[in-house]
C-alpha cells in the first residue's frame, strides 16, 4: 500500500513537473541579472518568438509574471510608441519589475520596484515592429513596415506567443501602451477581435486595453497644443486670441498667413520647454541642441511637421512635430530615416536613457535576458525603420471596439506638451456616448490623483495630475492605483 501510495505521489509530480517545464520554451527562463542581487518575486521570461515570411522577423520580448496570482491575473501586453521606441523603455523606467539606479561607474544597481505593475498582473513586454529594441531580421527589407503591418505581425506574434505559453491562454487578455501605442494599441486590437470572430486558434481572452497620452486623430490632436498651451499658462491670452480668431479654432491645418504666424508666435515662446513635462527642466545641455532663434530643439525635429498631410505624431525621444507647421511651399522633405538619423546625432531632446543604454548593451546582461547578438546594439528608438502611417484616424477604431462591449481606459499626464490631455478629452467626448460618471476627481492614498469621467459602452478617460508624457515613470503609485483597480473592475 505504501509502494503504492509512493508510487502515485510520484507519479503525480512527474506529471505536474512535465507541464511545469512544457509551459514555457526551453531556455526561456531569466534566473538573475546583472545588477540585482536577490530572488524575483516572479517568474521572468525572454526570448524570441519568430514570425513566418520572406524574410522572417524575430520578436523579442521579456515576460514577467504575476507576483499575486499569475494563473488567474490579467496577461498584459504593453508596447512603448514612436514609432520606433523599445518596450524596454516601461520595462526600465515605468512599471517594470526594478528600479535602475545610476552608477558612477559600470551598470546599474537594481532594486525591486514596489509600483511594478506585475504586482496584479501578468505583463509583456514586446519589441515591435522588427528592427526596433532587440528585435530584428535578417534581411533589413523587414523594417519597411506601417500601423497596418505592425497590426498583423503583433497579432501572428500573440498567438504564437500563447501556443508556448499555453497555461494563460485563459487569462484575461489586455493591450496597453503609451504615445504612438495610441496607433498600436486600437489597430492591434481590431486585429485580435477580427481573429476572435473567425476562430483563429488559440482563442485569445481578450477584454480590452488602454492608452495614455495616445497619439489619435489628426485633427484633434492638431488642435490640442494650443489651448493647453493657454490653459498652462505658457502663452498670453492676447496670443491665444490672435491664434483662435486668426485660425477660426483650427490650428491643424492653418489656412491664411496671418494664422502661420500666430502660430509661429506661440511655437517660439513653448520651444524651449521640455514637451514630456512642462514642470521638469530638460536633461541634455542646451549647447547639444539648436540655438537658432533662442530654440533648445534641434532644426530637425521642427522639419518632422513640414510635411503635405502635417504629421500630428511626436516622437517620443527622437522626433517632434508641431501639428500647426505649415506644408513646405518650395525645397525637399527630408526623408523619415534621414531626420531620425539627423535627430539622433544632434542628442535626445530632454531625455536621459543613459542607464538603460549601458545596461541593455551590456554583453552579459543580454546574454541573460536572452537578447540575440544579431539584434545588434540597442537603442531606446531607432532609425532602422521606413514606416508608413497607414491606419489613418484611431476613432473609428474605438468606435468599433467600445461599442463591442470592449473596456477602454483613455489615460492622460495632464503635463505632457507632447500629445496634450486636451486633444485626448475632446476626441472622447466626440464620441457622444452618454456620460455615465460625472466629470470628478479621483484618488491615490487619500489624495487627489487628477479627474476622472465614465462614458457608457466601458469607455473612460483619466486624467494624471501633475504628470508628464509617460505617466507611470512621473507618477509610479498613482499609475499602479488606476491600472490595478481597471483591470479588477473596481471604481477609480
């Protein structure tokens, strides 16, 4: 009987330790990491997952489980924008699982991030499209991509990724990501939804997403630097009437000279300021940076808008764009891998992405992250890409997804010059859901954290009082109250 006994006990283990180890690829699991001394709190992944074609792609991510309950919690996937910016850049200064301090000499030392977002939730963090962070090709054609490309290979991607993590496939699913993710996030998950519908296996468990200060809708995101701008207090109400009467309220696409040169006006007295944070001062020097006409931001960043259809998208790190330029009359455009490469020798406007550069290029810390020597150095955004904004306006995209019944939490650093919480407010309420949560503030430890308002059809915009582009690095707790409590279901 105790043979027995002993026996199926055994046999039991063997069987559970079996499904331990086909849970995850081989070789994908990160054990340690330079700089950090100590056990995780959870289980790390990394790797490559490779998408089929002529040529192939290799996504890298790192996967960090739940420190709650990793069989039950939310599985996340979160994506940095620019287009071009590594994930990498949540994962070392957002809501990654350590917090990086800077070394005088040689790496940083690591520290458990008590706001880390794994605390609720099962999290992704993905290099996306190829060429971007760790993830590559072999064959450079690959990094010709769009939105519409970049949808379906992060789609191919997910599925394959479940397919070697079999064990959450159940699990709530959500998409988030910040700045350009506010492209990323809608089309990818239009793309889950269309995969659902059709029976693509495996099934995703996908519930809904979120976006914080989201790159949208031209026109609405055009017209939002300028009130914010007055409403900051950084321009004069004389300038602010000049450019709302010169332009008839549409800075977007400024029609008359007269406009331009409101316009103009108001672009002179904001350029020096940092555009993530107006209340922070900029990292960088400002004998790095243009000093034509009292500007701290280099010539290429204001040719970024100088474009037949003005780009409303600015780069996180590598790029800006004023949505209110004028269309170049006379002379070439520089070509997008031209500025990015212009932009990026003159420095990082405001920027300081020192401690994740000398980290993430450090050869035995990729070596335990899992990161290929073919992905070549990394770099917080690159200028491998020749991308194509091909998705147009987001709204529709909500749209479409909201009235589905999927959740949508709009987010916005109620700071950040970059893409302003007013473009992000108007283009929700344009939606004319009925408001279901009256305009009020919310809290974090007792304190207000900003304002909050609740549309029907699950949709809900936020506000984050006193914070910059990348809510979770400015406002760590206040990010991790909102985003715990949205994914549980419970009122902010």
């Amino acid at each position: 009987m105790k043979k027995f006994i002993f026996f199926t006990v055994l046999s039991l283990f063997l069987v559970l330790d079996y499904h331990r180890v086909r849970a995850a690829p081989r070789g994908s699991r990160v054990t340690s990491v330079p700089g950090f001394v100590g056990s995780f709190p959870s289980n790390h992944h990394a790797g490559y997952v490779t998408l089929d074609g002529k040529p192939e792609k290799n996504l890298y991510y790192y996967f960090v489980t739940s420190e709650k309950n990793p069989s039950k919690d939310p599985v996340v996937l979160w994506l940095n924008g620019g287009p071009g910016c590594s994930s990498f850049d949540g994962f070392v200064y957002e809501h990654g699982p350590f917090n990086f301090e800077a070394g005088k000499k040689g790496l940083p030392t690591l520290h458990l991030n008590p706001y880390s977002w794994s605390k609720v939730s099962n999290i992704i963090y993905l290099d996306s499209p190829a060429g971007v962070g760790f993830s590559y090709s072999d064959n450079t054609s690959a990094y010709a991509t769009g939105d519409i490309q970049t949808a379906t290979d992060t789609h191919s991607f997910l599925l394959k990724w479940f397919e070697q993590y079999p064990e959450f496939v159940n699990n709530p699913f959500y998409i988030a990501g910040e700045s350009y993710a506010g492209v990323y996030v809608p089309t990818l998950a239009s793309n889950v939804v269309q995969g659902i519908k059709k029976g693509v296996k495996p099934v995703i468990k996908f519930q809904g997403y979120m976006i914080g200060n989201g790159v949208t809708d031209n026109k609405f995101d055009g017209n939002a630097l300028v009130p914010f701008a007055h409403g900051m207090g950084l321009i004069s109400n004389k300038m602010f009437e000049e450019a709302r009467i010169s332009c008839k309220e549409n800075y977007y696409d400024p029609s008359t000279d007269k406009c331009y040169q409101a316009l103009e006006n108001i672009d002179v007295a904001v350029d020096s300021l940092n555009i993530y944070d107006i209340l922070e001062p900029c990292y960088h020097s400002p004998t790095t940076m243009d000093t034509t006409k009292n500007s701290s931001i280099p010539v290429s960043f204001k040719q970024l808008g100088q474009t037949d259809r003005p780009l409303t998208v600015r780069k996180r790190i590598y790029g800006r764009a004023w949505p209110f330029r004028a269309p170049v009359r006379d002379g070439l455009i520089p070509s997008w891998p031209q500025i990015m490469a212009e932009s990026k020798a003159l420095g990082v406007p405001c920027i300081n992405d020192e401690v994740a550069t000398t980290w993430l290029n450090n050869e035995a810390v990729r070596k335990a992250i899992h990161a290929r020597p073919q992905a070549g150095s990394w770099d917080l955004c690159t200028s491998k890409l020749s991308y194509n904004h091909d998705a147009g306006s987001m709204i529709p995209y909500h749209v479409n997804l909201t009235i589905q019944g999927y959740r949508a939490l709009i987010f916005s650093g109620d700071h950040d010059m970059c893409v302003p919480f007013t473009g992000s407010q108007a283009w929700t309420s344009s939606l004319g859901y009925k408001i279901v949560d009256g305009w009020r503030p919310w809290l974090s430890k007792g304190q207000v954290a900003g304002y909050i308002e609740g549309y029907t059809n699950k949709l809900t915009f936020l506000t984050v009082k006193g914070s910059g582009h990348t809510v979770p690095e400015y406002k760590p707790q206040e990010a991790l109250d909102f985003y715990s409590r949205w994914l549980a279901g419970i009122k902010i």
